[in-house]
C-alpha cells in the first residue's frame, strides 16, 4: 500500500492531505487539525458535508462553532456544550462553545517514513496537551491515535467527541452492535422521541404518541426532522456503521471501546438548515455537556500530571 502526506490547499486555506489508493483526507493544521474533507477516489465521492462558498468561514477562539464553516470532522474538547468548569482549581472557567481546540492552530509534523502525520496543541485556559497521529491501517481505512497529557498537579475533567458530519441518502441503514438495546433522547426538533433524557428501544421504538418507528433506518428529506440521542451507557463493541444502498458500500466508525465507550448519533433529515446528513460522534463522555456527563455517570477524568490515549478509525 502507498501513502502520500503532502500540503495542499482546501478553499482558501492552507491543508495536508493524508492519500492512499482509495482515501484521500484533508486536515486543516491552523484551524482545529479539522479533517475537512474525506473522499473516495475510485467513486469520487466525498463522504463528509461541505459548504458551497469559495472561502471558509473563520471563527476566531470562543467563536460561535455554528457561524462557522460547520463540516467535516472537527474534534470537540473538552466539551461540545459551552459550560463553566465546575471542580478547583478551574472551578467558574468558561469552557467555549464546542470546546476549545476547534479553532485552535495545531502543529503538523510528518513522520521520517512518510506513513503518518503527526499534530499537537495545547489548551488555553486549561494546561493540557492534545496529539494526534493519522495513518492508513489499510488502503480504505483512515487511522486516528489520541494522545491526551494533563500538565498540571490537578486532576482534571474532560470530554473528547468525534464530531463527524457525514453526507446522507434515503434509504440508508444506522448499524449498531448486536448488545445496543436502548437510547437516551438528547435532541428531538419535533418531539417525535420525546423529551431530554427519554429512554427508547432501539432499533423499533415505541414513540410518545403511541407510533413505532424503526430507527435504524434514515427517512426521506420531506421528513423535515432532527434528533439527537446517545446509546444508553457504555457502548458493548467499539463500533457504529452505516450503509449506502445506491452506492454499495459501508462507512464503518471504530473506536477503543475502554477509552471511547459512549456514542451519540445526531440524524439531520433535513430539520436543521435544510440539511440531509448524519453526525456518529464516539465520545468519552456522555450528553455533550462535562458536568451533565459527570452527574450521570459517563464522565471522563485524566489524572494529575497523567496521560490518556484512545483511538478511532474511518473504514469504508
């Protein structure tokens, strides 16, 4: 197998681009090491949203995420809801708007093989360092390591998520893990699964109204709907798939079930700007909010002057 790291452009900033025979990703270093675009070369089909314009829309530190280019993958940390910091020795520091490293430049550094990318940053109102290394575990397989390092004497809480923004067609099927049995409403537009912390069968789950509707499966745009929920607790098997019917293949999402065992699924049929897509976020803690997730249960702490690695992976 070969691979390619070299720099590019994607609009009207500067890229790297991770290629293999069949993948072709591009990161964006200066702005949150976002993967901005991840395409299948023998199909030429891009597999993550895009928006139209010419120039990406910047958003500076503690930006509103949405007003920005919002597309492809950009990693929430140290959490996807803005929120105050709740425990000492940051207890009251606002954390931004779907975290902090989104808009954060990272530093981009190949590997002496030309096989792997390397990116790093640290955080601002919070002393940690975050890493990743982005490889091909396989031509059609795009592999991402994680490395977190708490620079402080203070233990301290996090959450990581996956926030991939993926493109959609009608009839497309959501693949869980035979042991998924239930989710937990966090999102309903229309309140068709109900109200924040509602528990729901998967796939078929009786809705409040008394209807069935199998979740499993993505309904038309007509549809005009957006949820978001997460499975309920700790994900049995690290991983999350979904299937294309016109385009025969399957986009299948891993991740280290020890490290990453929550997973959250935001089905977009066209109820959010107009918009038909799907966001699988593996994450590390629960309910995109740091202090939710920690009354719940499903937080994430990294210990004081500790280290944390985790992993996920892009499989077509």
């Amino acid at each position: 197998m070969t691979t390619r790291i070299y720099e590019s452009a994607y609009k009207d900033q500067a890229a790297m681009t991770v290629e293999s025979d069949v993948l072709a990703a591009q990161f964006l270093p200066g702005i949150g090491s976002k993967l901005a675009s991840l395409r299948i070369k023998p199909l030429n089909l891009e597999l993550l949203v895009q928006r139209p314009e010419p120039a990406y829309r910047l958003q500076p530190y503690d930006g509103d995420y949405v007003a920005g280019e919002c597309s492809g993958f950009d990693d929430m940390f140290p959490t996807i809801d803005a929120c105050y910091y709740q425990s000492y020795p940051w207890k009251g520091t606002p954390i931004p708007d779907h975290g902090e490293v989104w808009s954060l430049p990272w530093t981009p550094t190949i590997s002496a093989d030309g096989a792997e990318l390397h990116l790093v940053t640290r955080g601002v109102r919070f002393p940690y360092r975050l890493e990743k290394w982005i490889s091909f575990g396989g031509e059609r397989s795009l592999q991402f390591k994680y490395r977190l390092t708490n620079e402080s004497p203070f233990a301290m809480d996090y959450m990581w998520a996956a926030h991939m923004m993926i493109e959609m067609e009608e009839g497309a099927e959501i693949i869980m893990p035979a042991g998924v049995k239930h989710i937990v409403t966090r999102i309903a537009f229309n309140g068709g699964l109900g109200q924040y912390g509602d528990i729901l069968d998967w796939p078929v789950a009786r809705l409040p109204d008394g209807s069935t509707r199998d979740l499993s499966k993505v309904r038309p745009p007509a549809v005009r709907d957006a949820d978001k929920y997460f499975v309920k607790g700790r994900m049995p098997e690290g991983w999350c798939a979904l299937t294309y019917p016109s385009s025969g293949f399957t986009l299948k999402v891993t991740f280290s079930q020890d490290t990453v065992p929550y997973l959250g699924i935001l089905l977009n049929e066209c109820g959010w700007r107009d918009m038909y897509n799907i966001f699988i976020e593996p994450c590390t803690a629960s309910f995109d909010d740091l202090n939710v997730a920690k009354v719940r249960g499903e937080g994430s702490t990294v210990a004081a002057g500790g280290v944390v690695e985790w992993s996920m992976g892009i499989e077509v």
